[in-house]
C-alpha cells in the first residue's frame, strides 16, 4: 500500500479512537470540564500529562533542531527535562494542596486581588497563544505532507479536531484523549528510531546506537563530525553558543516549564496530593522515553541527509526529496548550473523561508526566487527532519504513515490543553470570579466552550500566519512564562511577606520585557525592518534565553516593591503557611 493510504488509515482509526473517547467523556459540570472531575488516576494522568508536555516542539522540532544545531541543541533537552523536575518537586504538590483550578486563580487568591488574577489571567493568554501558534503549525506541515492537501487546509482540519474532543470533554475529555495520544505518540516516535538504529549500527537500541560503529568500523558521531568539517559546518559534537547564553536558554526554559499553565492544572484532576507527586514521577518516566531517544534521532536524520543529498545530481535523488519538495519546505537552487547538489555551510536563501516561482528548472527543481549568491544550494526546514526521517532511511510505508499519526497526536494534545487553559482564564478567572459572581454552572459551562471556540479560531490563524519555525515559538512561550508566573508562583509559596503590589508590579515589568526583547529582536517589528542581529543582544543574550533575565528583573521589582509597601493580611500569611505543611495533604481540598 502506499504511503498515502498507510496515512488515511492511521489517522483515521486514530482520529476515531479520539472522537469515541470524547464523546464517552462529555462533561456535564464544571468541575469535569475543568479538572476532568478530580478523579483520574495517577497512571492515566502521567501519561495524559506527557502528552500535554510533549508538544509537536518535542515530537517534530526538537529532534529537528538537535539534528541542525548539535551539541548546541542540547539546551531545549536539559531545559525542558529539568523543568519538568522543577515543576514536579517545587510546585506541583504546593499548588494541589492549594485546591484551586487554575493558575490566575491561585495568584487571584494568593495575592488577594483581583488586579493580580486579572493581570495573571492576560500572561496565561499570550503565553499560551504564543505557545499553541506552534502546535497548529505543527499539524499544519504534518496533513500538508503526509494527506497532500494545502499547509493552511491542514490547519484547519486539526482546528476542527481539536474542537470536537476539547469542547465536548473539556478536561475531562482531553484527560483520555491524550492518555490514547501519548500511546500513539511514543510507538510512532520509537519504532522508526529502532529500525533506523539497526540498520545504520547493527543495534536496535537507539540510545547506544547513536554511540556505536557503522559500516568499515568508525563511530557514527566521529563519521557526522566528519561529515560537518568537510562541508564547512562545525562539529556536530562541538557548541558555538556562549556559556552564559547555554545556561540563559536553559534556566529560561526550566522556569517556564515550571510556569506553564496547561501542565499544572494536570495536577488537579487526581485525587489526592499524593496522587499529584506519582503522576508527575510517571510522567517524567514517560518523558524520558522520546527525550532520550531525539538526540539519536537527531544524529541519525542528520547523517542520512548529508549523505543522500550532498552532491549528488536531481536524478539520483530519492522520491522522498521531491515529495517535501512540492511542500515548500526543502529546496534546491542550482546556483553553479553544475547540475549537482552543494549542501555546505551557510544559508541558501536572501530571506528566511523559500519563495517559488511556478517554473521548473533545467533538472526538474522547483526554482526558488529568493535564492542568495552564497554556496549553499540547499534549503532544508528544520520541523521536517523527524517526519521525513522514515522516508529517508528507506523504511516501510507504514512506519511513514505512523510517524504522521504520531506527530498530529503530540500537536493535537497539547493545542487541546493550552485552549483549555485559555478556555478557563476566560469563563472561571475573569467572568465567574470577576464580571459575574452569580452566573449559573450552566452559563459557565456554555461561557467556557464559547471560548474555547473563539481561541480555536485565533490559535489556527497563528498556524496558518506562523511566527516561525515550531520550536523556536514554544522556546518563547517558556520564556513568556519564566518571566510572568514564575517568580509569582515560587514567591507565593515561598515568601510569606510577598504582597499583591509586589507580585504584580513584577509581572508586568517581567511579561512586558519579555515581549519586547522577543519583537525587537525575533520579528523586528520595533524600529526596524528585520530581526535584529546577534552583535546586539543584550548582555550576549539570545531571545530564547531572555526569559532569564526578564525573570530576574521580575524577582527583583516583586521584592523590592512588596518590601516597601505593607505586608499582606494575617490570614494570607497563615494560608501559605498551611500549604507548605505535609502532614494531612493526603486529604487535601480541591475546592
């Protein structure tokens, strides 16, 4: 069968696996349309929560950006896995015992003010629109390769999906979705990196493959360090990145993995807070799977590549290369008429992503118009690495077909927590505890869905006019967080003298920061025409890593301000108190 009917078959019996599962799974109050009911178990939320966490960024882009950047791409793995502890030890047991749906709703409480939830409830919104702007593009590459329809008609397809099973379920129809999507997710991640894996070093385990031997004795990272120098790359195994920016990106992501809100509200659809720490020890247990698996992936797509493509005539290469070819997300331009392929160090293309005219060129390539007089004739988008992995590696069709499947369950679960999030901050922050205390649980159901309906049409325009390639739009999401809620979720745990002038202030000077470092110096929309160079970064900081500083800053006003104004009421200092005591957590509120 091919490629094509292998992929309508997949997803078709997985799409129908989600639909079944949101339909058994219709919430019929609030608190199942929030924290799926609070009744999951630990098992079923660890894997539901590696599902919410495991964005298409992990599944497509991380391995995508490995595979480019090398030993430098190692801070999104640290970043996000050491994050995720963060959030499982420092916070996630504390907010639980708290008892409270949603992010703006601790910090609502917490800092006594509604200003405060109001101002957390807009830092929820862009971090995750920012975020879900990923995801879309995500499932918009995946059907546009993989069912052969328009990127843009894909995006649409996955905002009609998402739509089903979030605004039928909420949480609680999300929760077994995603619990059915990590199981497809991981499969579709892990058996083309087992083939791959023996057939290029003769074991099937990818993580000791990718330290192995290939053919004629040497060592594949050797062979792909190789392969970089002779083409004018650095060394695969070798960073270029500055230690301060490694360790920005890398704190920026940790925090923001702490701070993102579609993660923590998982917390609260189990039982009891012991519940909440087993369900995040199995979930980062089910997180390591991919995530010590993508850096092998990484080095093997990347060597693959090199090796098909790198000088080597339009006629010998595979069908894979002309299948994405027509997708617009790799190119060839045959600067030197030599009728060969030069893949070397720097970039093909006078902007960043390709621009085709309709002819073809005298080898039957797609003509790029913006091609650049540099040497480098080839255009390859980074998010393509992991879905054309199979392909390039020969594999069976059917393993192609899974990848496709796997990587639409990773964008569709998290889309479906972030619009759940956004969904919340609407109905409960803003118009149950704000405009309209005395609505109906009826009306704030029907609210709810309304939003989750108006942020579904919003998070697909972001994925048909994308802001960039996936990973690096999630890298900015957690940047976002680190710098709003971060600092007010650890003080609000931790510092008993944290009032609400200080918290907010802090997250106004934090987000807006943010904000403008990542405009100013990722889109160029503040006082120039372009992205604004390297050379002028502040501090030699990248805007992946700015979270950082923005997060300090935030810290530093939250405390300096709630120092020099009056302290909070006696009854909020002996409720953080409370939270931070474990005796009787096992017995926890979940109002």
């Amino acid at each position: 069968m091919s490629v094509q009917l292998w992929t309508w078959i997949l997803v078709g019996i997985t799409f129908a696996l989600y639909f079944g599962i949101a339909i058994w799974a219709r919430a019929g109050s609030t608190k199942e349309f929030y924290v799926a009911g609070g009744g999951v178990s630990p098992l079923a939320n660890g894997m539901a929560t590696a599902a919410d966490w495991m964005s298409a960024a992990s599944f497509i882009s991380m391995a995508g950006i490995i595979s480019f950047a090398g030993y430098d791409g190692s801070v999104y793995l640290m970043g996000w896995t050491g994050g995720y502890v963060l959030l499982a030890l420092l916070l996630a047991p504390y907010l639980r015992k708290f008892g409270k749906f949603t992010v703006p709703d601790f910090i609502g409480d917490r800092y006594y003010s509604n200003t405060a939830r109001t101002v957390a409830v807009i830092c929820a919104l862009i971090v995750s629109f920012t975020y879900v702007a990923g995801q879309m593009r995500g499932v918009g590459i995946v059907f546009s390769q993989f069912l052969q329809v328009d990127i843009n008609i894909g995006v649409i397809i996955g905002m009609a999906v998402v739509l089903v099973f979030a605004f039928l379920g909420g949480m609680k129809g999300i929760t077994y979705t995603q619990v059915a999507q990590y199981c497809v997710l991981i499969f579709a991640f892990m058996v083309p990196a087992f083939f791959i894996s023996m057939q290029m070093t003769g074991n099937p385990i990818p993580q000791l493959g990718m330290g192995g031997k290939v053919e004629g004795g040497t060592f594949l990272l050797d062979k792909l360090d190789t392969l970089h120098t002779q083409l004018g790359f650095n060394e695969y195994t070798s960073g270029t990145k500055s230690t301060w920016d490694v360790f920005a990106i890398t704190l920026a992501l940790m925090a923001g993995t702490a701070g993102l809100p579609h993660v923590i509200v998982r917390f609260f659809t189990v039982p009891k807070v012991k519940d909440a720490r087993k369900s995040a020890g199995l979930a980062l247990l089910f997180i390591a799977i991919l995530y010590t698996t993508a850096p092998a992936i990484a080095v093997f797509a990347r060597t693959n590549l090199i090796e098909t493509v790198d000088n080597k005539s339009y006629s010998e290469i595979p069908q894979w290369f002309k299948n994405w070819e027509d997708t617009g997300l790799i190119a060839w331009a045959d600067k030197n008429n030599d009728g060969k392929i030069q893949y070397v160090a720097g970039s093909a293309l006078e902007g960043k992503k390709p621009a085709f005219t309709d002819a073809r060129g005298a080898n039957g390539e797609r003509l790029i118009s913006n091609a650049n007089s540099s040497s480098n004739e080839l255009y390859v988008d980074r998010d393509i690495m992991v879905l054309a992995n199979p392909e390039i590696a020969n594999l069976p069709n059917w393993v192609i077909a899974l990848v496709a499947a796997g990587g639409l369950a990773a964008a569709l679960s998290t889309a479906a927590g972030l619009l759940l999030v956004i969904s919340t901050s609407i109905s409960h922050d803003l118009i149950k505890k704000q405009i309209n205390p005395n609505i109906s649980e009826k009306g704030e159901l029907m609210a709810a869905r309304i939003a989750i309906l108006v942020a579904i049409v919003i998070a697909g325009l972001f994925g048909i006019y994308p802001p960039g390639f996936v990973a690096a739009v999630v890298a900015l999401a957690f940047g976002l967080a680190a710098a709003s809620f971060f600092p007010a979720i650890i003080l609000g745990i931790f510092d008993k003298r944290m009032n609400s002038k200080g918290a907010i202030a802090g997250m106004i000077v934090g987000i807006t920061l943010m904000l403008f470092y990542m405009i100013r110096y990722k889109t160029g929309l503040i006082g120039v025409m372009d992205a604004r160079p390297a050379s002028e970064w502040w501090f030699g900081t990248s805007p992946e890593g700015f979270g950082t500083i923005a997060m300090i800053i935030n810290v530093i006003v939250s405390v300096v301000v709630s120092r020099m104004t009056p302290p909070p009421p006696e009854n909020v200092q002996e409720m953080v108190e409370s939270i931070r005591i474990p005796s009787g957590a096992g017995d926890a509120s979940s109002h």
